[in-house]
C-alpha cells in the first residue's frame, strides 16, 4: 500500500477531495454543477481523444442493460456532444461489486502529446445521484507498457445530496490539472476506471466498503452501487511555454522567443536553491520582428538566471 497525501482544495463552496501520490506535483480539481448553462465550459470537439474509440480492459462491467443504441455507448464518450436523445447516454452498469469499478477503458493517442487538463461530464435529465462520478486516471508514456500511479478524483464529497428536492443538478463538470505544469508528458496512453456514484437516495458516496485505498479513508458510507452516465471525457493538451534563447551581444543578452510579448517580463535570480525571481525593474524594451521578440538585458557581475514570465 502506498502512504498517500491528501490535498483539499475548496471550489464554488463545495469541499472537494482529491489525492495523490507524493511522487506526483500538485493535481487540483475545479468542480462546477447545475444546469448545462452554468458551466464554465462545454463539450470540447477538438480535444486529443475526440473521436477516439476506448479499448475496453478486463473487469469492465458494460453497461446498463438499459443502453441499447450503439451511440450512447463508447462513441459517447468522445463525440463533443452531452446527452442524446435516448436521455441514457454513457450509462455505465450498476453493481459492479463494492471496490470495483464500473468502466475501465483505455486511450491510445494518435501521437505522444503533454496532457494539460482532464474534463468528465456527468448528468442525468432525472437529476439524482447518477450525475456525480468519481474515477481514476492513470497515464502511459512508453506505449502503454508502463502507467503511472492512478489519480483519484471523487467529484462531489460522500454524503453530498441531488435529488429534484436538494440541488437538483442535471450536469457535473470535473477539471482536472496540475498545478506545477501538464498532467502527463508526452503521454501515449491513458486509461480511466469509473465507479459508482449512488445508493438509489441521490448521496453521493465512495466505491468502497471500508477504507478507500485510495484516499486512505472511510467515509463511513457502504459502497455506490449506481453508476453515473458518462456524457463527455475530454483531455486537453498542455499549451507549451514558448522556448527561450539567448545570444551575447556585446555587453547585454539578447533573449528571444516566438509568440506572444503582451505581458512579458523578464525576471532574475541569483540562485536555483532556492530561486528568488524577480522582475528586472526597469524591465528591458522589448522589440519584434513581427515573429520574433528581443529584450537585451544588461550582463552583470557575477552568476544570475533569467527566465521570461507572463
Ligand atoms: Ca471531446
Ligand atoms: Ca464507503
Ligand atoms: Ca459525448
């Protein structure tokens, strides 16, 4: 069993729950729920999986018997699109089994690519316990030989309540990122195992009889065993700083880089351990070639970094 660290964060009023394992950065989760309308964001059509079809891994469960049109099914998952017209959209199968996830699917990207951000949508046009989701996400980068450790993300806090009476959200909307930079480097796989969600009663709670080995805890609550539909999963490729080059012009450096100069600055530091970045005050001209932007930056005495921030 591996020691993991909770980190909790607080978004929109809701306490949400997130763990990781120490080797991984800082994953943080933004949760928004309600109506379509309310949500910071939606379906995305152009996301690195989009269109993709899921290989489906030993333990999956299926799907509720009640799912019959091929289109509610993986296509589902990866067609830019919420609920459709069935109203039964990416329902997963109830009972898997107490610690057993419903669905368990893996994505082999088109080409290797740094994963920046993790969007589920779950709804039901009934609006009970079927629109919460936890899942975990694991990532491949050597082709799907090797995975990384799963990140756990319950999107609601067990004992949260929906029904049409209490909240009444027809969509949740999970982001998953990381703040110390892209989720995954240049991952070739990604595999995803969802749970169940509901007791029938609209409560949110964890998969697991006992302690959840994920999050080390008990929520005191016998495991879901009604699965959510899933509407959307789209990853999000990590938008790339621009690189940075330098070249000695007599007694300055010339830094350059391509893309945006809009809120650029230059800072320094005059260690790595620990840095010390602050912006150079006056901070230097920055001219453009139209492609191309330059700032020189007077070389002092001594050793320094610099790095460009916006
Ligand atoms: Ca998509
Ligand atoms: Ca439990
Ligand atoms: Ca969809």
């Amino acid at each position: 069993m591996k020691t993991m660290i909770p980190f909790l964060c607080s978004l929109s009023g809701a306490a949400i729950c997130l763990w990781q394992a120490p080797a991984c950065a800082a994953p943080s989760l933004a949760v928004s729920q309600g109506e379509e309308s309310a949500l910071p964001v939606l379906y995305d059509s152009t996301d690195l999986i989009q269109g993709l079809i899921a290989t489906e891994l030993p333990g999956d469960k299926g799907w509720h018997p009640a799912v019959v049109n091929a289109e509610d099914k993986l296509p589902a998952f990866t067609d830019g699109a919420g609920i459709l017209a069935s109203g039964l959209t990416g329902l997963l199968n109830d009972f898997p089994g107490a610690g057993l996830p419903a669905k368990r699917i893996q994505y082999a990207l088109a080409a290797p690519a740094d994963i920046g951000e993790i969007r589920v949508f779950t709804g039901n046009n009934g609006r009970d316990g079927r629109v919460f989701h936890t899942y975990t996400v694991r990532f491949s980068s050597d082709g799907g030989q090797t995975f990384t450790e799963p990140v756990y993300v319950q999107s609601h806090p067990s004992g949260t309540l929906n029904t049409p009476q209490i909240n009444n959200w027809r969509v949740v909307l999970s982001q998953l990122t990381d703040t110390a930079g892209p989720l995954a480097l240049q991952a070739t796989h990604v595999e995803f195992d969802f749970y169940s969600v509901d007791n029938t009663g609209g409560q949110m709670r964890d998969p697991f009889d006992g302690l959840n080995p994920f999050t080390g805890t008990d929520d005191g609550l016998t495991a879901a065993f009604v699965s959510p539909l899933v509407w959307e999963i789209d990853v999000l490729a990590a938008t790339r700083p621009p690189a940075l080059s330098a070249v000695r012009v007599g007694n300055n450096l010339a830094l350059s880089w391509v893309g945006p100069a809009q809120g650029a600055a230059i800072q320094s530091t005059a260690s790595l351990s620990p840095p010390d970045w602050q912006d150079l005050n006056p901070q230097p001209a920055i001219t453009s070639d139209g492609t191309t932007n330059t700032a020189l930056v007077l070389i002092e005495a001594g050793q320094g970094y610099l790095r460009l921030r916006f």
